[in-house]
C-alpha cells in the first residue's frame, strides 16, 4: 500500500534501553538503511543496562546514527517523508534522547512526527518478509524488558492479553547467566551452554499462575536457580566455581526448558481464546532457536494448524526498522504525533 501511488520513506530512532538504533524504510518493507549502535561492552561489567551510561551513550551516538543512516540510503532530508520514533515504553532517560532526537528533527525538517509503541513494533518485526497476514492473530513479544500477549486483530490497535508480573522472561536469562557466571546478555549465553545440557536434569518450577490467566512470572524460576547455585542455606558462597561445565550446561539447559514451556503454553491460550490464525513472535528472545521450534510445534499441532510468523534473528533485538515499518502503517492512516510528545516509562 503506497499513498496516493508514491514510495513514502521513514526515518526512524529507537531508544528505547541500550540501542542508538536508526533506519530508513520505504512503504514498511523495503530497508534502505539500518544501523544499530549496540551499548553492550558499556554494559556487561554490570550484568544488566546501566540507565545513566545508556543515557550519556544515546546523546554521543544519535545524530552520528542519524546522520549515517542517511548517508547509507543515499538519501537527503527532503526525500524523507516523516519521522517515527520509539516513544514508550522504556527507560526513560534513554527514551528522553529519542523523543528529543525525533522532534527537533520533525520541526526543523517540517515533517510529521510519527509515535511508535516498542512492544507494538516487535510485533511488525515478525512480518518484515511476509506481505500478508490472516487474522485474528496473536502476539508474543519476549525481551528483556517485556513479556507481553496480545490480540491482533486489529495491527495498529493490538489488545494487551497478559504481561509479565515481575521479570520479563528476557531479564531472567540474564540473571541466571549471571548467576553461572557466563557472559552478558544471558540470552545468548545460556542458549550456548544448554546445547549441551540436559533439560530435565533439574526440575525447575513452571509458574503458570490461575488456569486461564496469560500473565507471567519468572521471579520464582530464577529464584529457584539460586538456590540451585548456592543450596539451600543460602549462606551466600556460590557453588558454580565447584561445578563442571557439564552441570552448569544441564542447569541452564533445564531453565531454559521451564522458561520456554511456560512461554509456550501461554501462547497456546492465547490462540484458544482469540481464535487465532496466526501467531507472531518477536523480541530479543525470538532468537532463540528452542523457543522457535517449540512454538512451530504448537502452532502445526493446532486444529486447523496455525501459521507462525517470527522476526529474522537480526531483527529480534532493538531496532529501528520495525519501528519505521510500523510507522507507515500509521502514516498512510494520518496518525500523526504532535511536537508535545512525551517518552513514557510504560505502555
């Protein structure tokens, strides 16, 4: 879909926590240019986003990224047709630079100004290579900020079904990949290590809450790993440095299988109670390879089968171009943001 017969082009910026992300998308399909300023070095020595470092990050690095996304689709700013931004949610002092970034540039550029929901865009991400989509649909996003169901059946006005209580399932993996001591992000890490791990070596509890409910918590699962990790006195003394690489494997592997299973079914009730046709995942933890077998388990198990939609790996974490993709969505419908706009913690 092309408003009034022309190619509309999108500069977005996300962020949202510890990407300076920018890109250029022609009709939210075609990716002129993408950058991603990944802050992880910043990060690791602390296990986890530091939102001071983030913040001071995002000023250094976003006209650069902004300027050099640009350059890389060949393009000036009056080929550009409006501005998106990643607004909400997020930490709010890396958002702030975002929101900042967008709107001196909306104004001083005389485009409009486009609203983006991070979690909304991770939904965009798993249709990114698919042109269309049946609906209804339901959406797992699962990162390290947010685990969220929703109900698709609208794109642009996606339904919250169910979100995370406590830790999102993609902060847990960083704690207990802390925890084993194995490198940040966790995501990563505790996928390479469980490949060689047992899965059912340690029962790890599945946190399922009430029968119907599609929220989730993941405090008692990581919990549970730190008792695991440092027995059951909890005097404090870390048992993984008498551990061999074996039952570190086996533990993360039987983590990662309780996390998944719980993931899993919590989507399989979202299809039954929204009937639908499809299921979309995206977010960081859309990489991972067992989380996307099992779910295309699911959804081929399914009377009629489900199709599944997943973000390609290299869209799974934050970035701009589900954002931009998003985006001309909502410009082809004049949603348009006005130079108030605010960066929201949640959303």
């Amino acid at each position: 879909m092309q408003k009034d017969g022309k190619q509309i082009n999108i500069l977005a910026i996300e962020t949202s926590c510890d990407e300076t992300a920018a890109a250029v998308v022609t009709n939210g399909k075609i990716i002129r240019s993408s950058i991603v300023s990944s802050q992880v070095k910043l990060h690791e020595a602390y296990g986890g986003v530091v939102p001071e470092i983030a913040s001071r990050a995002h000023i250094e690095k976003i006209y650069p990224v902004v300027q050099e996304v640009l350059n890389q689709a060949n393009m000036t700013k009056d080929e550009i047709d409006a501005i998106a931004i990643a607004n909400q949610p997020g930490l709010t002092v890396a958002l702030i630079v975002g929101v900042t970034a967008a709107k001196t540039l909306a104004f001083a550029w005389g485009k409009p100004l486009i609203a983006i929901n991070h979690i909304h865009a991770h939904m965009q991400a798993a249709l990114l290579e698919h042109h269309e989509i049946q609906l209804p649909a339901a959406a797992l996003v699962v990162s390290g900020g947010h685990t969220s169901i929703y109900d698709c059946h609208d794109p642009l006005a996606p339904k919250l079904l169910g979100h995370t209580i406590d830790d999102a399932a993609g902060e847990a993996f960083d704690k207990v990949a802390s925890m084993l001591k194995l490198p940040y992000p966790g995501g990563p890490s505790i996928e390479k290590a469980a490949k060689t791990g047992n899965g059912k070596a340690i029962r790890f509890p599945r946190t399922m809450l009430d029968k119907d409910s599609l929220n989730f918590s993941f405090s008692g699962i990581k919990t549970a790993v730190l008792y695991h990790c440092q027995g059951q006195d909890m005097k404090g003394q870390s048992l993984v440095d008498k551990m061999t690489s074996q039952q570190i494997a086996d533990i993360a592997a039987s983590f990662q299988a309780a996390v998944i299973e719980v993931l899993v079914k919590k989507t399989k009730r979202a299809v039954k109670k929204t009937n639908a046709k499809t299921v979309l995942l995206g977010g960081g933890v859309a990489a991972n390879s067992q989380l996307r077998q099992q779910l295309q388990q699911m959804c081929d198990n399914q009377k009629p089968a489900v199709k599944l939609l997943i973000a390609p790996k290299k869209y799974c974490t934050d970035n701009a171009v589900m954002v931009a993709s998003l985006a001309y969505y909502k410009y082809v419908k004049n949603m348009f943001a006005d130079l108030a706009l605010e960066p929201k913690a949640t959303g």
